[in-house]
C-alpha cells in the first residue's frame, strides 16, 4: 500500500492540489478566493502533464552531444509545450475573471456571492455602470 | 380506380385558408368582412360539389404535393368517403356563416375578427382532413383543427372559458401527441408507408408476419389518440368546450371537430387496418361493446343535465359512439349506417345546437328547466327543434330513423345482438332526454315574467332560415336517401 | 485567386475570424459602424467557404489539411468531414444572421464606446467555435474551447444589467472547471499513446479501451464536456448566462455553443472511442441515453416553472441538448440524423426564439411572461413568428421540430430503445405547455397598466429581417426536408460505418 502511493507520487500531489483548488471553487464564497481555487485546480493538471513528461534516466529535452555519450536519452518535451499553451490560457482566464470581479464590486460595493445575490434580490434591474 | 391528376381538392382546401387575409384587412368594415366569410363558403361548396361528377364516374381526385420525409408525403386524394364528409362541411358552413352573423351581432360579441379567421381555418382543417391521401396529412390537419378551434373556445375570455379551453387543449392535444403519433409512427415502421389503401394498408403487409399483439397495441393507441372522437374515458373535453359561443358548439359537434374524430376512426378501421384484419383479429368486436358502454353513459348523463347545451354535449357523446359502433360491426349496413348517420346525426344537431343559440339569444335561456311554455312565444324555434329531436330518437318520417335502422341491421348481421339491445335501449333513453322539453316547452305553464316580457321572441331572421333549411335537410334526406347513400355505395364499393 | 481560396479554404474560415476580430477595434477608432461591417463581412465570409467546404466534401472525399505543411502525426491537421462542415455551415449561418440582427439591438443594449470591443469578441467567439469543429487535433480543440469561452464569458458581461457580471463570472468558473477536465482527459489520453493527432489516437488506442488510463481519460472528457453543453445536472451556469447577456448574445449562443460541444462530444465518441464498435464492456450509450433522457424532461420542467421568459427558453434549451446527445448515443444511422438534424433545427428555432425575446426587450425592455400580457395587439408580426416557432419546439408537422423527432424516434424503434420514445413525446407535451403559457398571454390577455413603459417605438429592420428568415427556414426546411436531411443522412452513415481503427 505504502509503496503503491509512494511509486504514483506525483498523481497523488496532483489529486491533492486538484481537490484543495475543487473545494475552493465549491465552498468558497468569496469571489477571489473561488479564482485562488480555479488556479489552484489548473496548476495541479500542469503538474500532472509535466510529470507524465519525465522519461527514465532522461535528461531535458535540449539537444547536445557529450563526448563519450552514444546516445542521450530526453524527456518527453511535448508536455512542457502544451503546458505552455495551457497556462497562457490559465492566465487569461484568471484576468477575466478578476476583470469581472473589479466590476461587480463597483457594482454592488461587495464581492461575496451570497450577499451579491441578497442585493440583486432587494433591488433588482439596475443598469450595470 | 383512376386517379386523376388534380388540384381542386387543393383550391378546396385553400379557399378559406386564403379568406382569412380579406377578412382580417377588412377588419374594420364588418359587413365586407362577413361578405368575405359568405363568399368564400360557397366558393368552397362549389368546389367540393365539382368534384362530384369525376367521383360518379369512378375516379378518384387527388394529388401528391410533396414528399417530406421518405415515404411520408403531403397529398390528396378524394374518394366518396372523404366527399360526404366535406360536401356536409362545406355545406353546413354556409349555414353556420349566417347563423354566425345573427349570433354575433345580436349578442354585440368582442373580437368578432378573431372570430371569423378562426372559423375560416377551422374549416380549411376540417377539408383538408376530408381529403387527406394519408395519415401524416390527416395528422396535421387534425392537430390544425385543435389549434384552430382554441381561440373560439376561448372567446368568452372569461376564466371559465378559458378553462375550458384549456382542458380541451391539454386533452386534444396530449392524445394527438402521446398516442396518436407514435401510432402513426407504428404504422410506418410496420408498413413503411402511412397511404390509405382500400382493404387496408396494414392488411396488405400484415403477411410480413408482424405479431398481432403489435397490432393490437397499434390500433388501442389509435383509439386513445383520437379523443376528438370522445369515447369514454377521454370524453369530458366535449361538455367542458361548451363555454364557447353558440354558433361554435354547433361546429364543433355537428360539422368539424367531433365529426373528424370520428371521420380519423373510419379511415384507419377501413383504410389502415381493413375490414378482414380487424376482424381476424377480433378487436372490432372489442370496439363496438367497449364504445357501446359509452353510448348508454353519455345517455344516461344527458338525462340528468338542466343545461341544454351540457344536454346536448352528452348526447353529442352518445351519438359519436353510435358511429363508432357502426362501423366497428365491420358489416357492411353497419359501416353503411356508420356513415349515414355521420351526415344524418350532424344536421340533427346543428339543428338542435342552431336552437338553443335562438333560445340564448332571443329568450336568454339557458336551462332546460326555464323553458316552460316557451312555445308561445317561440313557435317556430320549438317546432324546428321537434324536428331534430324526433330524428334522433329515431323516429320516421325523420332522416334519424334511417341510419338507425341501418345500424340496427347491421349488428344483427355481425351477429351481436346485445349491440342491437344497446341501440333500442339508447334510443329510449334519447327519447327520455329530449321529450320532456318538448313537453315542457308545449304544454307547459309560462311564467308570469315571461308572459309579460316583450324582450322574449323569435330570434332574428339570419338566424332561422339557416334553421328552418337543416330542419328541412334532416326531413329531406329521409325522403330522398339517394342522395347520401348513392356516395356511400360508392365509398364501400372497393371494400366489401 | 480563386484557387487560393479553395485550396486553403479549411484554415480561411477561421483566419478570416482572427483577421476581423483584429481589424474591428482598428476600425471602430475611425467609426464605430465600421467595426460593424467587419462584422458583418467576416461573418458572411465565413459562411460562403463553410458552404464552399460542405459541398466540396459532400461530393468528394473529405479533406484534409496540414497546417503549414507538417504532416500528422507531427504537425496539426485540419479535417473537413460531412458532419463537421454541416455544423459549420450552421454557426456560421446564425452567426451571420445575429450580426445582421445586432444592428438595431446593440445600439440600445451596449453602451456605444464598447461596440468595437463587442464586434472584435464576437468575431473571438465564433471563430473558436469554427476551429474546434473543424481541427482535427485534440489539443487544439482544447485551446479552441478556451478561445471561445473566454470570448463567452466577455460577451455575457456585457449584458445591461449588473447581474450579468454574476453570470459571467459563474459561468466562467464552472466553464474552467470543465475545460480543465477535458484537459486531464487530453492528459491521460496522451499518457497512453502519445500522440494528439485524433487519426492516429483511434488507431492507436486500440485494443486498449479496458485500461484504466484510458477510462479514466473518457471520464473526465465526457464530464468536462457535458458540464460545457449544460447537460443536467451540470447545466447552472446556463440559464443565468442566457437570461442576462445581451439579446444578440443569447441569440447566437442559443443557437452555437452548446451545439458545438455536443459536437465536440460526438466526434470523440465516434471516431476515437469507437461508441459504434462496442466500446470495451461499458455501455456508453446506454449511459447517455440515460442521463440525457433525463436532461430533456428536467429542462422541459423547470422550464414551465419560470417567469422570465428568456430564462424559460433558456431551460428550454437545456432540454433540447438532451435530444442532439440522444440521438446520437443511439448508434443509428436514422438516429444519428436526427440528432444532427435537431442540431440545425434547434439553432434555428431556439436563435429565433431569443431574437424575438430581444425584439420584446427592445420595445418594452422586459421579457418577464407576465409583461408580454396583449403583445400579439401591440406586436403582431413578432407575436405571430413567435406562435410558428413554439409550434415547431412542439413538433407539429411541416415544421422543422417534426423531422428531427421523427427520426429520432424512428432510429430509437429500430435500435431498440424503446424508452426514448416515451421520453420524447412526453417533453413534446411539457413543451407544449410552457410554449402554450406565453402564447396564451400574448394573444388572449389584455395589455396591463404595468407594461406601458415603451422604449422604441418601432423595431428595427434588422431585427426583424433576420427573425423572419429564420422562422421561414424554420417552416422551408419542415416542408422541403430533403436537403438537410439527406446530407445529416450520409454523414451518419459516414460515421457510423467508419470503424475508427481503420
């Protein structure tokens, strides 16, 4: 059993990081806190990708030629790329989402969900600014 | 039977559709509006009668106008059957026009153009279903009528009226979905085609082997789906319709919805299933007794009815299952009478429904129990509503007689005898229901406030001469039978 | 010339969306109107070479194009198949007629100084979605669907009201959450084969469908999807994102996004997981079978239970999904039609619904059923086109709503599934009577006091042109049905045959 969750190390961190940033988004009511958590749960599949990427033995994927080397063994670069492209996306989304957040707070003088929604249900159907 | 390439049934159908865009320009111009509604039903009935003389000559009329899906298409084709049924609508829609003008005018009813579109399309419905070449075009016409006819339901735009309008939606509507459909799409699957055949279409791939709990369950769904025939249990949409306008009830139980309920029953027992499968598979037998026990609930209801239009809805309900029966004897004087008394039964109750608008307007009464000595006052409406009811008690000289006579050889030729008791025992018991108010209305004392109301007299001419001619009609047809029978030998020509 | 756009005709429908959504800004410094007909050009555009490509592959082969050159495995492909180019032709037709729409509601819906950022997003909008149809590489569907919902997200915040940032902002987080899963999906799928290529993924894959890798890969791919295409109970950020985005908006969402994901769904089902070869002792199909079944009779009603009639339809169209998903989980090919069909009926139907919902906001700036009391006086026209398009939700015959039940219907009897028939008719009659709510307020109540507020007196062309055309096809294409029907006929039979390891 020890040695089942020691070998797959790297899943069990990223199913940890996943559920803590899950929770976050579920339980949270504050609104930055929810975008912490969204990061929280992108960052655990980036982790995931860059860990599926390590070959055994291998070394980064940049290419060189040791002396005395025959062959050189790399990780797997295409995981970092698609990462790359991944977390660009992450970054933009999190802009978004704090945009917005700016606006609901200049709108309604409050970024908790819950009370967010209490004012929209006292005095609905005003123009946004 | 040669079928001949033609759009008349098309124009028959369009006519009124077409009408409605004068009628609503010209909404604010009462009388060119009502010109518009006269002109196109007789420019309809004239169409419908030109397809008689192909018809005697042994063709059919038709066309196919497209193919929607594979094997599903949107045609016509008219045969004798589908004629009666229109030359009756048509015919009585001219009636009804007229009826519909006094009625409204009288009663200085709200939204008469709403009214009169309504009335046109429901009529364009009620003729395309007449011809429809098969049962997707029937489909749409019959779910066309229940849409047609919700607004003139729902005229009154009381909440009663709309309550009523509202059960006949969730009724009509509910059936026409849940178990009407999937028995059409039953039927494609089984025969990959929904054309109406002579002999029926199911029979003629029945050898395919399909099981007959299939077919049962098929046609159990049919009868469900088609509530417009108001077989008990699905019948309480009828009575609750009768918030409507007068002029409206009388279309809807004499010439258009009931009528084509019962019309969709004809066409899929003859021309879906077939006379030979539906007795090999024993389920006409089942009908006839299972619509029978509506016969005699509806009548029994009737009795206890102080409304007359409730009294006449029941025994709307009572009279449909007549024509159910008929024709579910599967032989060949019960379809025979089935058919007569389709015609014979809708101009009876128009006649009676024509009545008791007269009685709501020119008397304001709308219970029986009010109607005491009313024949004073009222001669000439009393004596037409003699008329309709002693021919649907059945008695002669009245065109009543005929198709119960008809249907009554009929189920002693299918051998059912206890079906021939439930016809005598009902015709006594219409005989219970509508006597009492000739009675009352005859021999009756008059109230002292009636005697001395000058408000209480006949109803306006527009009104009685459309009674007086189905009055007319209802002793005509006794005398002359040829004129309806001559058409449905014809229809039963290619299948008995 | 003309033969530069044919060859790179794939890759054009979407670079013509980059270019636009670059050149609207640029162009709304000089006029705003003019950032309106990059619009409209780009749109238009898009939709001429989506019909260009339907019909190419209609008659010939699919197409394949390698984007700059490399070949896949290495580079990315982008694949032009019957089914992908009939729901591109589909988008990009309601994307076009939002924009002609947008004229007239834009105007009184955004505030003026955004418009040029409104057109440069929408263009971002709609051309993710064209690139996730039609790539044919897993990870570039993933980045296609970011690009596209982040656009989403921006558009809905534009909404008048200050709610719609709420429901951007939810819609944002679970849309995050959703696009995450299809990337750990993306993640497993990759672990097991190494490669991104869908071509070669299916070939790869196979013999491999009872790993655990590979079932943990499609549980959070089908997941992640469904909580994109709302399907219940995944569907809460919907109903807020449609009701409170601006009119345009909820139009051309309505009729694209979720379609996309459901297609999104579809083609991974199909040609990687091989749903149609009986994929590895699950039944996949059963299992969506059921959970849409589901969907469709808890979004037809909810749907009944809501004042808001934006947000009705919006639950409407929770339930509508239900039907795509469906039909094609049948593995039928007259299923699978029907499915596709329902994709271009209900793009149709649903945009139309909320453009004339937009047209009731213009006017009278509400769309809550109980204002709507004695509109068919006050707006007969749009009252009237309303009445056809809740006929044709219903299914009633000559309208598209029959075709696409019918073979629905018809597949689920030759399949076997006997359930869904019931589930079908049953969402007819739930969708019959919330339809038959509002139309009952429009044409039998009479107008309230409340709702004199006018705004407009008059609606625009615009708005009213693209809603007539749409409910016009919508009566066209239920009528002369042979079109769609026979191409979503032989790209069922395209797919469905098509053994995704050969």
């Amino acid at each position: 059993m020890i040695e089942f969750i020691a070998d797959k190390y790297n899943f069990w961190i990223a199913i940890v990081l996943m559920m803590i940033g899950f929770y976050a988004i579920i339980a949270k009511h504050n609104l930055v806190k929810k975008v912490i958590g969204l990061n929280i749960f992108q960052t655990s599949v980036f982790l995931f990708y860059i860990s599926i990427s390590k070959v055994n033995g291998g070394t980064a994927p940049i290419i060189w030629h040791p002396e005395g080397h025959a062959e050189v063994v790399y990780d797997n670069p295409l995981p970092h790329v698609l990462i790359l492209t991944a977390i660009v996306v992450s970054v933009s989304v999190t802009a978004v989402a704090l945009g917005i957040i700016v606006k609901l707070y200049k709108n309604y003088g409050s970024i908790e969900e819950d009370e967010i929604k209490l004012i929209e249900h006292n005095e609905p159907e005003l123009d946004s600014k | 039977m040669e079928m001949i390439q033609s759009l008349t049934p098309v124009y028959a159908v369009l006519v009124s559709l077409i009408a409605i865009i004068p009628i609503y320009l010209s909404r604010n111009n009462p009388n060119l509006r009502e010109f518009w509604t006269i002109l196109a039903a007789i420019v309809k009935f004239i169409i419908v009668l030109s397809l008689i003389p192909p018809l005697i000559n042994g063709h059919t009329v038709g066309i196919n106008l497209f193919e929607i899906l594979p094997g599903i298409s949107f045609g016509f084709r008219v045969d004798s059957l589908g004629l009666i049924f229109a030359l009756m609508a048509s015919f009585l829609w001219i009636l009804t026009s007229f009826y519909s003008i006094g009625y409204m005018r009288s009663l200085k009813e709200h939204n008469q153009t709403r009214y009169f579109v309504c009335f046109a399309g429901s009529l364009s419905a009620t003729i395309g279903a007449a011809f429809a070449a098969n049962l997707f075009t029937m489909y749409i016409f019959y779910e066309a009528l229940t849409l047609f006819t919700y607004p003139l339901i729902a005229h009154e735009e009381t909440d009663e009226a709309f309550r009523g309008a509202r059960i006949y939606l969730i009724y009509l509507l509910g059936t026409s979905i849940a178990f009407l459909l999937p028995a059409i799409i039953g039927t494609y699957l089984a025969a990959g085609s929904l054309e109406f055949v002579n002999g029926g279409l199911l029979a003629a791939t029945a050898s395919k082997g399909l099981s007959s709990t299939f077919l049962v369950v098929l046609f159990a769904l049919f009868i469900l789906g088609i509530a417009k025939a108001a077989i008990m249990p699905l019948h309480s949409w009828l009575p609750n319709a009768m918030v409507a306008p007068t002029p409206v009830s009388a279309l809807l139980h004499a010439v258009a919805v009931v009528k084509m309920g019962v019309f969709v029953v004809l066409r899929v027992v003859l021309y879906v299933f077939g006379i030979d499968l539906m007795s090999a598979l024993g389920i006409g037998t089942f009908l006839a007794y299972f619509a029978s026990f509506t016969i005699l609930l509806a009548s029994i209801i009737a009795l206890r009815q102080d409304n007359i239009k409730a009294r006449l809805a029941y025994s709307t309900i009572s009279q449909l299952s007549y024509i159910v029966v008929g024709v579910s004897l599967l032989s060949l004087s019960g379809v025979k009478g089935s058919i007569l008394h389709i015609v014979v039964h809708a101009f009876s109750k128009i006649t009676l429904f024509f009545w008791a608008g007269a009685m709501a307007v020119g008397a304001h009464k709308k219970y029986v129990s009010q109607l005491s000595g009313i024949a004073k006052k009222m001669p000439v409406s009393m004596a037409i509503f003699t008329v309709g009811a002693l021919s649907l008690i059945g008695l002669p000289p009245f065109s009543g007689f005929l198709s119960k006579w008809y249907l009554l050889k009929g189920s002693l030729e299918a051998g059912l005898v206890p079906i021939a008791f439930v016809f005598m025992i009902s015709s006594f018991l219409n005989a219970c229901y509508f006597l009492p108010i000739i009675y009352i209305a005859y021999f009756g004392k008059i109230s002292p406030e009636d005697e001395k109301d000058s408000h209480i007299k006949e109803a306006p001419k527009m009104m009685l001469v459309p009674m007086c001619i189905t009055a007319t009609m209802v002793i005509l047809i006794f005398f002359f039978p040829g004129i309806v029978t001559s058409l449905i030998d014809l229809a039963l020509n290619g299948i008995f | 010339m003309i033969d530069f756009f044919t060859t790179h005709a794939p890759v054009l429908t979407i670079v013509v969306f980059i270019f636009g959504a670059l050149l609207a800004p640029v162009f709304g410094r000089i006029n705003n109107s003019l950032s309106y007909y990059c619009a409209l050009i780009t749109t238009a555009l898009s939709f001429v070479l989506s019909v260009y490509l339907l019909f190419s592959v209609y008659n010939n082969a699919p197409l394949e194009y390698f984007l700059g050159g490399w070949k896949p495995p290495y580079g990315i492909e982008y694949r032009v198949d019957i089914l992908n180019s009939f729901i591109l032709s589909v988008v990009s037709f309601v994307s076009f007629l939002s924009v002609i729409y947008g004229y007239g509601s834009i105007k009184s819906e955004i505030y003026e100084k955004r418009h040029p950022a409104f057109y440069s997003v929408y263009l971002l909008f709609i051309g993710g979605m064209m690139g996730i149809l039609i790539t044919n590489d897993i990870f570039n569907m993933y980045v296609f669907l970011e690009i596209t919902s982040l656009a989403g997200y921006a558009l809905i915040a534009m909404g008048r009201t200050r709610y719609s940032y709420m429901a951007s902002f939810n819609y944002l987080i679970l849309g995050s959450v959703g696009a995450t899963f299809f990337l750990i999906g993306i993640g497993y799928l990759y672990m097991q084969t190494g490669t991104l290529n869908l071509t070669d993924l299916a070939q790869r894959l196979q013999g491999h469908f009872d790993t655990n890798v590979v079932l943990v890969a499609i549980a959070f791919i089908v997941v992640g999807l469904m909580l994109k295409m709302a399907v219940f109970p995944l569907h809460f950020w919907l109903p807020d994102a449609y009701t409170y985005s601006p009119s345009v908006i909820s139009a051309a969402m309505a009729g694209t996004s979720t379609k996309v994901a459901a297609y999104l769904l579809i083609r991974l089902m199909y040609t990687i997981f091989g749903i149609q070869a009986g994929f590895s002792g699950i039944n996949f199909s059963g299992i969506i079978i059921v959970i849409a079944s589901i969907t469709i009779l808890a979004g037809s009603i909810i749907a009944i239970s809501q004042t808001d009639l934006k947000k009705m339809l919006a639950f409407s169209s929770i339930g509508q999904i239900g039907y795509i998903l469906i039909g094609t989980a049948m593995v039928n090919k007259y299923a699978f039609a029907g499915g596709l069909l329902h994709i271009l009926n209900h793009a149709m139907m649903k945009t139309a619904l909320f453009m004339v919902a937009g047209g009731f906001f213009y006017k009278f700036t509400s769309t809550k059923i109980n204002d709507l009391k004695g509109m068919g006086r006050q707006m007969p026209f749009a009252s009237a086109m309303f009445l056809i398009l809740s006929l044709s939700m219903v299914g009633i015959p000559l309208t598209v709503g029959f075709i696409s039940k019918w073979y629905i219907i018809l597949g689920a009897a030759q399949s076997g599934y006997w359930i869904v028939v019931p589930v079908i008719l049953l969402s007819s009659l739930l969708t019959a009577i919330y339809f038959g709510r509002v139309v009952h307020n429009l044409f039998f109540k009479d107008s309230e006091a409340s709702n004199t507020g006018i705004l407009h007196a008059k609606i625009p062309y615009s708005m009213v042109s693209s809603t007539a055309v749409l409910v016009f096809l919508c009566i066209f294409f239920g009528v002369f049905a042979y079109m769609p029907v026979e191409i979503s006929l032989k790209a069922a039979e395209n797919i469905i045959g098509a053994m995704p390891w050969k």
